[in-house]
C-alpha cells in the first residue's frame, strides 16, 4: 500500500465539507423534511390505530425509552391521520407508548391526510420491517384488512406483505383453528408458527380434543417444540384412523349419495353428480394451495 503523501493528505483536507455545508445538506433529507413537518401534538389527542396487531416487546420498549432521555427525542416522529376531534396513529406504537410512560405531554408527530385504506396499509407495512412479528400476528393483520374489504385476494396479500400465495395461504390457516388455540395464541403469538397451524389442519375437525391438548402441552412447556406437538399429534392417532362420513342430499333433502374421509383419501359415492363440475372444484382448490397440473 503507497504511502499517503502531505500534499494529498493537505489536499484532502481542503476538500472535506464544512460543519454549515452538511448541516445544509441534511436539512434537505427525507428524515430532516419529516422533521421540518413535524408539529408537536398532545398525547390525549391521540388514539391507537384499530389495525395494530403486533404486541409491543418490553426490552424493546425500555430500550427506547432510554434513548428518548439520553437524547433528548425522537430522532422519527411519529405519524398520524386526523380523525374526528383528534388524531389517530398510523406508525410509531412503540415510540408513542414509550412518551406516554416517560410522562411527556406531547409527540413530535407528522400528520397526513389517509383514508381508512391508506393507513392500514401504511401500518401493515410499518408493521413489516418489524423482525418481531409473529407469523399469528400477520395473520391478525391479514385477516383484518381481509375483512374490512382492503384486500381482495390471496395474490393482493402476497404483493402487500413481499410473500407467496403458499405463504398466505399458510397464515390463513390461523382462521381454521379451534377457539380455544386462537386463546392461546392470544396470550403467546410466537407460540404456533403458520406451517405448524397449517399442519395440523389435517386433524381437525375429528381429532379436535387431540390438537388442543397437544398445543396446552405446548403452552404449558410439557411439550418443548412445535415439532415435538405435532409428533404428539400423530403419536395419539396412530391407531386411530381418521374416518369420516357425511350423507350427500339435493336441494330436496333427498339423499342421493355419501362421502366418505379416511385415511386412504376421499371417497364420493352417487350417481348424479357432475363429475366434470366435481373435477374442475377440485382442481381450483388444488391450485388455490399452490399446486399445479
């Protein structure tokens, strides 16, 4: 390696910025822009956005919180829509809970014009870049922009969250599960991943009793992984064959054929269905999970 010369180490210190030439730089930033909107709002007038999931962490709260008094703020104010007399939040949870809990009066917040669309996405994907969000708490979120009519489409998720069809497909899983699981994941979100979820899809609904001890177990640290519950699952049913069996009736309540579940597959005895109607439903369920033909 040359050795570094005093003409060009004098030379490179002429070159180098002044502190009023990058303080002037800055200023025109994304983050100093955001600041420069800013406005202090009181923290009464705020309210928490109904489309936030994701459990605040404790450490990461109280790390923040040390922040703010080490420094003095935040170095990103939050962000928040006018609604009614006051305000909601659209991003920046933790950052508002950490001043409320500090006893501070106000937030520097930046306020923008959304409608109820624009903000639950712009909280999803706040949400998002969060590495702490737990597989149950996306489907929380997925399942509330589902409903109120923000997403259309499994593909639409998919381009919303960056993931695959199989992805949600497999949060959605979440939805099938019985109550007192959705209780549990309540109280542990990490608890259950979605592959898991989606698994033990296969048991329900005739091995219910079996899925929820195997997820108390779970819970209550008796069973130690995920993986280990579902062996337990598969352990219980071992000699007990999944069979189920349903009469098929037409619009008269006549019966006119039966299905029948089992370990071997699905069987579906009758003579007037339409075969070529029963295929082609079928198939779009096959490919709705990601298969192909």
């Amino acid at each position: 390696m040359s050795r570094v010369s005093d003409q060009d180490l004098a030379a490179g210190l002429r070159q180098r910025k002044k502190p009023e030439t990058i303080a002037e730089e800055v200023r025109h930033t994304i983050v100093s822009q955001m600041h420069a909107d800013a406005m202090r709002l009181p923290l009464d007038k705020i309210s928490a956005s109904p489309y936030q999931v994701r459990q605040i962490n404790e450490q990461t709260l109280e790390d923040l919180m040390e922040s703010i008094r080490n420094t003095g703020g935040l170095i990103t104010p939050v962000i928040v829509r006018p609604i009614d007399q006051g305000y909601e939040l659209v991003a920046g949870h933790t950052r508002f809970l950490a001043y409320i809990r500090l006893g501070y009066p106000d937030i520097p917040a930046v306020v923008r014009l959304m409608n109820n669309a624009e903000a639950s996405r712009a909280l999803a994907a706040d949400n998002l870049t969060r590495k702490d969000l737990t597989d149950y708490e996306i489907f929380k979120l997925l399942d509330t922009l589902m409903s109120d009519g923000y997403l259309k489409s499994n593909s639409e998720a998919g381009r919303l969250l960056g993931r695959s069809r199989q992805d949600i497909i497999r949060y959605l899983a979440y939805g099938k599960l019985p109550a007192e699981i959705i209780t549990l994941l309540e109280q542990q979100p990490a608890l259950i991943g979605a592959a898991a979820a989606k698994s033990v899809l296969d048991y329900l609904p005739t091995h219910t009793d079996t899925v929820i001890e195997a997820f108390n177990r779970l819970s209550s640290g008796h069973i130690k992984t995920q993986v280990a519950a579902i062996l337990w699952i598969r352990q219980q049913l071992r000699d007990k064959p999944v069979h189920l069996e349903q009469q098929v009736l037409d619009k008269s309540g006549i019966s006119v054929g039966k299905l029948t579940r089992g370990s071997g597959g699905i069987r579906l005895a009758g003579k007037t269905f339409d075969l070529e109607k029963i295929e082609a439903a079928i198939k779009t369920v096959l490919q709705d999970q990601g298969y192909r033909f």
